[in-house]
C-alpha cells in the first residue's frame, strides 16, 4: 500500500484515510489513485489558507495542471501531533481567485 501521509508546512502529521480516499475517489473520480499528488499538494503547497468559520481547516493550494491549473486539498490539523485530509479536487486559475477571496491567506506571508 503506498504511503498515506506527509507533514504539512506546520510540520504536523497530516494522514490520508482509506475513508477519505473513498469519498474523494466517489466525488472526484479523476483523483482515483491520485494519493502521491495529494500529499504532495500539503507536503509542498504554493499558497495554503485558513478557510472561514472553521478551526484548524485549510485549503492547500498548487499549481499541477492535472485535470486543470490547481489541486486544492482540505485539510484539519487536529493537534500538533495529527491531522488529517478532509477532501481535495482540481480547481482553474479563475476559480481558484473567487475561492481565496473568501479565505485568508497563511502561506507563503
């Protein structure tokens, strides 16, 4: 089985459950399989931002042009010990900037 984690740039654990990977394959069946890009995406993001309302939940963001411009991946670090990935999908550059007006912006400051 391939490695289902990586640390986030707070250098927390950051898992990729059997669960979670059904529900992204089931919503977002071009990212079946896609794992390694995944955690990459939280290993090594562009930009990351805290998403509104929500403790500890941020949006990963990198430029991979799979599928289209970006992946973003959702993720919660629950402690500095664990966290884990919530969902991820492919997001377009004109996308991606009504998403982020949303957000606030944690990395790179």
């Amino acid at each position: 089985m391939p490695d289902t984690s990586t640390h986030s740039v707070n250098n927390i654990p950051i898992e990729l459950t059997e669960e979670q990977q059904e529900h992204i394959a089931a919503r977002h069946p071009e990212f079946k399989a896609q794992w390694d890009l995944i955690l990459e995406v939280i290993a090594e993001p562009d930009e990351i931002y805290t998403l509104p309302n929500a403790d500890n939940e941020f949006a990963a963001l990198k430029r991979t042009n799979y599928l289209t411009d970006y992946t973003v991946v959702y993720y919660k670090e629950i402690s500095v010990e664990r966290g884990f990935v919530i969902t991820a999908h492919p997001v377009s550059e004109k996308r991606k900037h009504r998403l982020v007006k949303k957000w606030s912006k944690v990395y790179p400051k």
